[in-house]
C-alpha cells in the first residue's frame, strides 16, 4: 500500500470512533446499536446540511471544513458544497479539497483529492446518518459499525460536540500547501 493511500486511510480514519470493550461485550454493544439504528428512519439532506455545513469537523490531527458554498466545478450536481481538510502526524501531512452532498437517504459524502508529499489521490467516503428521537446514529457506508453521534440531550462525549462553527481548516490548509512547494 503506498504512502500515499495509508495517510489518506489514516487522515479519514481519524474520522471513527474507537472502543476498549472486549470483544465479546463490543459484539453485543454493536448489535444492539445496530438495532437501534435500524428502527431510526434515515436523516433527510436538509437536516444533514443543517448539521454539517459551515461547520469544521475537529480531529486528533487535523480536520474537516464541510462550506456552505456551492461546490465551483461546473460538472457536479448543484447540490454538492466545497469541502477543504487536512490532516498531520509528525512530519506526514495531507491535505484534501473536493466537494460534499447529502441526500435524503441519510448519507452523507465526501469527495476530495488528498495530496500528500509523494502527490495525490481521489478519495470518496461517505457516513450513514439515522435518528430517531433526537438521537443520531452514524457508521461508515462501507463497513464500520454504528454509534451514537449525537445523544438526546447531547452528552459530553458526543461526536457532534467535534462539529464546531466556522471554518477552522483553511489556515493550516494554506500552511501546508506553502509547505510542499
């Protein structure tokens, strides 16, 4: 696998959640979680730009900026805004800019061209977002399990309490792109 793809899997990978439960218990865990995810109906696109958009999705090494802005390049939808991100561990750095879309099915995706030192990919990704009662769940569309993105009332280690206002990427952004010149 090259440089390239394991920082890229490393900056989304920041993106999931992780648990020190024990196997046995964690299975349990997971299948009544994914219970509770199935009897919630999936989040309409409206609700998913009201949760997102404008908003910087924080993590342990870098970030997301999900715009309000219309995505710039003419061939896509209408409905697909500008996504910026990046991500840093030591020395290894990526950065990404694409676009991103909901749709009323409850999912949400991010389609960017991650650039590292070594050059750079295309990467899809895309989350399963459900909610029933004020609580969201959420998964990766491709394996994963889900959670509890938001609880109702929010608890303090709520994912979404990560989604902060403003766009905090775009400074670090530019730093970095200064940087590979």
């Amino acid at each position: 696998m090259s440089l390239i793809r394991l920082t890229i899997n490393a900056a989304l990978g920041a993106l999931l959640l992780a648990s020190s439960a024990s196997a046995a218990s964690k299975s349990r865990f997971d299948e009544e979680m994914a219970r509770l995810a199935a009897a919630a109906s999936p989040m309409k696109a409206g609700d998913l730009k009201e949760l997102y958009a404008g908003r910087t999705w924080k993590w342990k090494s870098g970030g997301g900026y999900f715009s309000a802005e219309k995505a710039t390049n003419a061939l896509l939808p209408a409905n697909w805004n500008q996504f910026s991100a990046w991500s840093r561990q030591g020395t290894i750095w990526a950065y990404a800019e694409g676009s991103w879309y909901a749709d009323n099915n409850g999912k949400l995706c991010l389609h960017s061209r991650w650039t590292t030192k070594k050059g750079g990919d295309i990467a899809v990704t895309c989350f399963l977002h459900r909610e029933k009662g004020g609580v969201v769940y959420q998964k990766p569309a491709i394996g994963g399990k889900w959670y509890v993105f938001r609880h109702n009332p929010v608890q303090q280690d709520d994912e979404v309490l990560k989604l902060v206002e403003g766009d905090q990427v775009s400074g670090e952004l530019g730093r970095i792109k200064a940087t590979r010149r």
